[in-house]
C-alpha cells in the first residue's frame, strides 16, 4: 500500500483555527503539507473575530516541527478569499489542495427563519466555500493539479429538524462540487465532499455527552486526507465519516417508469395510479452527470 504523503504540497484550509479544520491542518502538516490556517475566529454562531484561533494551531503546527501561516479573512466575501489564495501564494508560491471547512450555525424553525439568519448561513458556507475555490482553482488550473475538498452535512444530505438556512446551503456545495469534478477534470483537479460527524463546539449542545466524547475529530480526517492525496483519482464522490464509520451518500434514480411514448401526454391519475413504481429506488442508478440522465429519456 502507497503512503500518503503531502512532502512538497500547500494546504488551504479554512476555519482550521478549530474543531475539524484545526485537525485536518495538523495531520496534512505531520504528512509534509505546508499549510494556510484561516479562521476568522468568531463565535459559532458568526459573531465576532480574532486572531488567536488561527495564531494558535500555527504554533501547534510550527512546534510539531510543520510549516503553517495564519489568514485571518472571512471566506464570505471575495476579497476575503482573494486574500486567503494569496496567503497560500506569497507563503509557498502554490496551492494544491484546498479544504472548505469553515461554518458557523444559526438554526431556528422554518417558520421562524428570517432574511438575516438565511444570508448568514447561506453566505459563509456557500458564497464562502465559492469565494475561496474560485481564486484557488485558477490556480489549480494553470499548474494541472488540485485537490479541493467541500464540507457537506448529513443535516443537507438527509435533513434535520430546524436548520433550513444550514441544510440548503450543505447542499449548495454538493452542486458546486457536481460541476467542479466535471470543470476540473482535464486539469486533474478532484472535487469531492467530506460529510462529517464530530463532537466539536457546533454539535456540543446537540448530542449527549457519553456520545459526544466519543465523535473524536481524529475520526473524520483520514478520510479527508486520501481525497487530497495523489492517490486518489475519484471526483465527485460524498464520504459520511465519523466514529470510525465510512460510506458513501449519492443521488441516486429509480429505474422509473415510461407512461407515454410520441405525443400523448400522460394524465395526473396515470401517475397516480403509477406512483410506487415512479418513486421505487429498485435497481437505482448513478448519473455522473446530466448528459448520462438525459440520454436515458431518450431511448
Ligand atoms: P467549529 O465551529 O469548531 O469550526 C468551524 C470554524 O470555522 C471555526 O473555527 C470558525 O471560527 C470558522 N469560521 C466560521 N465562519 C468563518 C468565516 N466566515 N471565515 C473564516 N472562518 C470561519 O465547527 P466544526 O464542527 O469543526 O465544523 C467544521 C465544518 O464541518 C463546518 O463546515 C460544519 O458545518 C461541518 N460539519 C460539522 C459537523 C460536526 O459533526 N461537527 C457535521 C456536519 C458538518
């Protein structure tokens, strides 16, 4: 079995100034990377920033004998990841593997949910994981080379009671990531997504202590180690990782049903009528892209 090894290459990974982030940056540095450790270091609910969080694992880094620089910048706004690149480029003259980590929580029930703690949400984990991959993925391209990671939710994924603003935007990324293997894929850039399941300051109030001492980090980051590795050649691809437990999510359709052929169109009672066969997942299928879908409506 090849060893992973990041000897030579330079780590981007935001909201490393805790939680997963901050262990991901540790063990891609243990490995070799050079690495960029943003954090705006703000409460986890979006309020506030400080240094110190990112000061902090550098020096955790730095002491373990790494390579580590600080960014302070909001991944939520261009300039911000313009910034947080540029870090990566002026520290160690490259970027080959971004992970889009950073995330904060606003949850409250559908019915409760405003504008505000829409945007929020919506802003940091969608508007920012695109504000940060744009500017690293020229990059990549220019040297045909990158591994960029996004950091889903099972909350989006599957959903969860109250977190509307969270899921959707978990999702987003998922979309970004479809087209992004495809975008990417002449440049050997791989795209694939890490749905984690951690005991950090964002799930401490929601789980039970025995268990949440249990939801090591440690857990979740090999995972995302081999989808920035060399090694791996997959794109696209949804890893659930946590307590030791690794799988896979995807969207997956049905084998279906034609009601019509030519130009009859079917009526509301056919699909009715046809309903469990339309909604079966028997013989489900993975289209890796809409062209593939497509082609299956014509035959
Ligand atoms: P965390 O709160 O420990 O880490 C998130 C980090 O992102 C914080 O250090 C925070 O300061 C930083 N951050 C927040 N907004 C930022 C911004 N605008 N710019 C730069 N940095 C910013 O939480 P955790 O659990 O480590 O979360 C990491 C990622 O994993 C998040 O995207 C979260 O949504 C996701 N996730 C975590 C799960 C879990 O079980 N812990 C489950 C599913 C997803």
């Amino acid at each position: 079995m090849s060893k992973i090894d990041f000897t030579g290459r330079v780590a981007i990974i935001t909201g490393a100034g805790g939680g997963l982030g901050r262990h991901h940056a540790i063990e891609l540095a243990k490995r070799g990377a050079k690495v960029v450790i943003n954090d705006l270091g703000g409460s986890k609910d979006g309020v506030g920033s400080s240094a110190s969080a990112a000061d902090h694992v550098v020096e955790e880094i730095k002491a373990l004998g790494g390579e580590a620089v600080p960014n302070y910048d909001n991944v939520a706004i261009p300039e911000g990841g313009e910034h947080i690149v540029q870090t990566a480029i002026e520290a160690f003259g490259k970027i080959d593997i971004l992970i889009n980590n950073a995330g904060i929580l606003l949850d409250s029930t559908f019915v409760k949910m405003d504008e505000k703690k829409w945007d929020v949400v919506v802003d940091v984990h969608l508007k920012g994981t695109f504000c940060v991959t744009k500017p690293a993925f020229l990059h990549m391209v220019k040297q045909s080379y990158g591994r960029i990671i996004m950091t889903t939710s099972g909350s989006g994924l599957f959903g969860n009671f109250g977190q509307t603003n969270y899921s959707s935007a978990k999702m987003g990324v998922v979309g970004l990531a479809n087209v992004l293997k495809l975008e990417g894929a002449k440049y050997n850039i791989k795209t694939n997504v890490i749905a984690p399941i951690a005991g950090t300051r964002l799930t401490e109030d929601v789980v039970p202590p025995e268990t949440f001492s249990r939801m090591k980090v440690d857990f979740v980051t090999p995972a995302v180690l081999y989808m920035c590795s060399e090694q791996c050649q997959d794109s696209g691809v949804i890893i659930n990782a946590g307590l030791g437990y690794f799988s896979r999510s995807a969207i997956m359709t049905g084998e279906g049903v034609i009601l019509s052929v030519g130009n009859k169109i079917p009526t509301p009672e056919e699909v009715m009528k046809n309903w469990s066969r339309i909604t079966s997942l028997e013989n489900a299928r993975f289209f890796s892209n809409l062209g593939e879908m497509s082609s299956v409506l014509k035959k």
